[in-house]
C-alpha cells in the first residue's frame, strides 16, 4: 500500500497538468447517442485535488513521513 498510493498521487498530478494544458480534451468524434463510443467522464482539478488529499490522509497513519514530502 506504502509504494502503490504515492505513484497513484502522482499519476493524479500527471492527469490535473494534462486536464490544465488542453490535453485531456473531449474527442470530436464522439457523439453523444452513440453507444459504441468511448464514455468521458468530466472531472476537473478541485476532484482530483481533493481525492489526492484523500489518499495522503489514508497514508498518513502508516507513513507520516512520507505524507508530509508530499503535501510539500
């Protein structure tokens, strides 16, 4: 759990810097009554701030340390 939630963090931090430079964009060929097509799910920065917060906080009793280098 101690080396699998830090990488989750980052990969959330990796998905806010995509969402913030245009990247993670809703593809144009995807129509909205179309069954076949990928499903988008809106998700802005303050969600995925606030389930990064969630998992420092779940880590926080096994690994303070660690917690507080990454809330820096």
């Amino acid at each position: 759990m101690k080396h699998t939630l830090p990488a989750l963090i980052f990969c959330l931090f990796k998905l806010s810097a995509q969402i913030e430079s245009g990247m993670g964009a809703a593809l144009p060929e995807a129509v909205e009554g179309d069954e076949d097509a990928p499903q988008l799910v809106k998700v802005d920065q303050m969600k995925i701030f606030k389930a990064v917060n969630e998992l420092i906080l779940a880590l926080q009793e096994q690994q303070p340390v660690l917690c507080m280098k990454l809330y820096l």
